[in-house]
C-alpha cells in the first residue's frame, strides 16, 4: 500500500478472494480491509490519483473490473452490517 498510496496501513481482515479470466489470462483478486496507520496520501508509480470517498459518494472511472467488483462487496457488506443484520 505504502509503494501506491504513500500509507502505512495495518491490514483488518480479508474481504474477498475472487479469480477468473481476463483479457491477458487468468487472475486472482484478493481484497483487504485495512486501518491507516501513517503516511502522507498521494499516488505513486501506477496510481493517478488517491481518493477519499464516503460509501455512499458516485464513484470515478475505474479501470478495472476487479476493482469496481470489490468496491461493490465492501459497500454492500458494510450496508448490510450498518442496518443491524450482522456480517455478510
């Protein structure tokens, strides 16, 4: 995260590991929650941006599907735990 983001994070738990094909072969998402421990937010090599959004906010363009995929799982989770019907 540090080499990306310029943030020293402390990892909370796994969210999702999903795979599949893609344009180039197959590939394997795995998708973190994390604490910001420290650090100066701001993109590195092959960020172009750092974003801070609220669960609710329209998202940018986004290059990927994977991405916007776990994007769309942390947002229903934390919607589902937010209305009192536990984990998802």
């Amino acid at each position: 995260m540090k080499e990306e983001t310029g943030l020293d994070i402390a990892i909370a738990g796994l969210l999702e590991v999903s795979g599949g094909s893609g344009q180039f072969g197959a590939s394997i998402v795995i998708t973190y929650a994390a604490t910001v421990l420290g650090g100066v937010a701001q993109p590195h090599d092959d960020a172009d941006a750092v974003l801070w959004l609220s669960p609710g906010d329209a998202l940018p363009e986004i290059a990927f599907d994977s991405t916007r995929k776990a994007l769309a799982t942390w947002q229903k989770r934390r919607n589902h735990r937010r209305s009192g019907e536990g984990p998802a």
